[in-house]
C-alpha cells in the first residue's frame, strides 16, 4: 500500500471536517423535502432511523481509519478484509455512487439558480446546461490541486452551515402545532413501509459521512484527524439537516411542495417575503456548489486508490505535478454529465429522485461491505456497533426500491469485464 510523505498532506482537521460536512450538506437538505412531501409528517421516522444509522456508521469508519488510515475508504477497507474481487466490486460501486451523487447535486444546483431567476432553468435544456457548467467548473477547481480544492471547500462549507442552522432554529417558531405535519402520514401506507421508504430518501442527505477516510493519504495525521473528522462532520451536518427539512415539511403545503424545484426558499418566501426567498437560494445553490467540490475531489481519489492497489486500470493512478489524478476528475464529471444528458427531458424533482436512488443503491453496497469488514477484523465492543451499522446498511438498501436496485445492479456487473481482465493481465 503506498503511503504520502507528510509533508505532501495538505489538508488538515477543519478541512477534512469541512470534506465531511460540505459532502453531506448539500442537495439534499434543499431539494428533498419535494422528494419527502408523499409521506408528509411520517418521514420523520425514517429521519430518526437514518440519522442513528448514520452516526454507527460514522463510529464504524472513524475506528477502521484509525487501523488502515490509507486512503480510499470504503474501497479500503472492504479491500483488506476480503481481497481484491471483493474490493474492486466495492470500488467499483463506490465510484459509481460519487458520479450519480454529481449528477444529482448539480441538477439541484440548476435548481437553485432557478429559484434565483427562474428563466435560466425555464426548459429542460437550459436547466441541464446549468448543471453541467456547475460539474466542469468543479473539475476544473479540483484540476487545480487537493490544496486549492480543500481551501475553497473550507470556505463554501462555513457560507452554508451557519445560515442553514440559522434557518432552521428561527423558522422553528413560524411552525403551527395545530396544522404542521396534518395529516401525518397523507399517502396511507402502513408506518413501517413508509419508514423503509422514508430512510432509503434521507440516507441520500446524510451520505458523504465517509467523505474524510478516502482522501487518506493527503490528510495531515490521518490516524487521528480523520475519525476525528468524521464524527464531528457526521454530527453537524446530521443535526442542520434534519432540523432544515423538518421545518420546510411543516411550513410548505404537501402538494406545493411535490412540484417545487426549491422548496426550502418557498418556506423562507412563506414566512418573510420574497428578499428571504433569494436569499435562501442562494445559499442552497452555493451549498450545492460546495458539495459538487468535494464529491468531484473524491471522484478522482477513490480509482486512484484503487489504481495504486492494480484492482482498477493502471491509468486511474496517473497524477501531475501537484498530486492530482487529472484524468480521475475528467472521466467522473464525463460520466455524471452523460447522466445528467439522458434525463434532461424529466422534471428537475424526477431527475434529482432518480440519481439520489440510483447513488445510494451503489453507496449502500461499500457501507454494507465496510461494516462487514469491521464485523470480522475489529476488536472489542467496537465490533457490536459495526454489526448494527451492517443491520442498518442492509435496511436501506432492502428500501430503494426495484428501479434504483436493478440500475444499480446493471452498472455493478458492467465493472466485472475490467475485473477479468486486470486478473488475466496479472
């Protein structure tokens, strides 16, 4: 496994904190309640679910990145536990997830901007050239060097969690107790379905909550401060972003909120004018900007990590100069554009449900594997958390539903051909 000089690490605690935060506030907390409104108050189970999901999850990683802290992630550690098929059918995924993820939070990037002037996203096609100049600008800051990407990632990080916090404990008191969250549970199917369904939706808020183990190998100490890291970072952004959603849910009216592409804006609209609107979309569009930087910065790490460890192609290794896997970045916003490209005719909500589904399915498989690494190779009661991560895991992905599931099934067995083959040249 191939190391970093320390003194080739340039990112610190705050920034890896910032990768973990700016990675999981995102699209998420401002276009999912359009994606939650179905299920009106009930989602809130599936909040409670994922939330404790996410912070056993977040204990799992933090004590395997103090046993292999190496970067790649997930990939890592899966890796070391069960070797090279077992790793590459993890990275494989992981890397599918982070492309999906892009797609994803740059069509929620359009619809920010949207929400600021509504003719840039007026059709279709302008909608997905808003996206896809928010996905080349991403690559070409990350093209830069991990340095220039972690600072501007500590910078946008900062813009949005103070705001979003703000938000969500004053719009707090604008909630009617007597008809916020009425009905509760407005599509009628039993709580634990809507549960099950609600988890699969909201992991999509709290995923990136790893974002700090794949980096590894240009964090500063990483045994210490990337656990470090990734608590913290799972813990702020878990709280803003349930808080954020929860109060949109209460404040929007279901069926309002069902076809808005920012739903969080007409919260702010509803309660303090149009200026509070504008206001609140541009900060969800430099949220959603933030978040494309680190997940494009973790687009080129993980197939590097990968690469050094010849499961993925020899080429995924090649850096430059300043340590960048340049063709890493190219070929992940290459490929999220692509995705981007052949759903442009839908809505911006059918895109964005679409890619959060499709991201998660291929997300979920590396969780399920990390946790199960942990399971067999960790020691003491460390072991017990993994296992109800592992249960948890399993629980969302039994929640995604047949669509995400088999899209992701097809993207996973489409990888198998390069896994011969870098056997066969062995």
């Amino acid at each position: 496994m191939r190391t970093t000089p320390a003194s080739a690490r340039p990112l610190g605690l705050w920034t890896a904190t910032a990768l973990v935060v700016g990675s999981m506030i995102g699209s998420g907390v401002f276009l999912l309640p359009a994606a939650l409104a179905p299920y009106g108050g009930a989602s809130l189970i599936g909040w409670a679910i994922t939330l404790c999901g996410a912070l056993l999850l977040a204990w799992t990683f933090a004590r395997m990145a103090m046993r292999w802290p190496h970067s790649g992630g997930p990939y890592t550690y899966a890796h070391r536990a069960f070797g090279d098929s077992v790793g590459f059918v993890v990275a494989w995924s992981y890397w599918i997830s982070i492309w999906c993820a892009n797609a994803a939070i740059a069509v929620a990037f359009a619809g920010s901007l949207g929400a600021i002037s509504p003719q840039l996203t007026a059709t279709p096609a302008r909608a997905a050239a808003c996206a896809l100049a928010a996905l080349w600008v991403c690559a070409g800051v990350n093209l830069a060097g991990v340095r220039e990407a972690g600072r501007m990632q500590l910078v946008i990080t900062a813009l949005k969690l103070l705001p979003l916090l703000l938000f969500g404990v004053v719009a707090l008191w604008w909630l009617d107790p007597g008809t916020a969250f009425r009905p509760f549970n407005p599509g009628g199917g039993s709580l634990p379905q809507v549960a099950n369904a609600t988890a699969a939706l909201t992991l999509w808020a709290l995923l990136g909550l790893e974002a700090a183990t794949v980096p590894a190998d240009a964090i500063a100490d990483p045994e210490r401060n990337v656990p470090r890291a990734t608590v913290i970072g799972t813990l702020l952004a878990g709280i803003a972003t349930i808080l954020a959603c929860t109060v949109v849910l209460g404040l929007v009216p279901a069926e309002t909120l069902r076809q808005s592409p920012s739903p969080m804006a007409d919260a702010a609209v509803s309660i303090w004018g149009p200026a509070a609107g504008l206001a609140l979309a541009s900060v969800s569009a430099v949220s959603c900007f933030g978040a494309l930087n680190g997940w494009t910065l973790l687009s080129g790490q993980l197939p590097l990590a990968a690469a050094r460890d010849r499961v993925f192609p020899a080429f995924f290794a090649r850096v430059d100069a300043r340590g960048t896997p340049r063709l890493g970045i190219v070929i992940g916003a290459t490929l999220a554009s692509a995705l981007v490209l052949s759903n442009y005719s839908r809505t911006l909500v059918q895109v964005f449900t679409f890619a959060i589904l499709l991201s998660t399915a291929a997300t979920l498989l590396p969780y399920v594997a990390g946790s199960a690494a942990w399971l067999l190779r960790g020691q003491g009661r460390s072991r017990i958390v993994a296992g109800f991560a592992l249960a948890f895991s399993l629980y969302a992905l039994w929640g995604i539903g047949a669509e995400a599931l088999s899209w992701g099934a097809v993207l996973v067995a489409a990888g198998l051909p390069v896994h011969l083959l870098l056997r066969l040249r062995r």
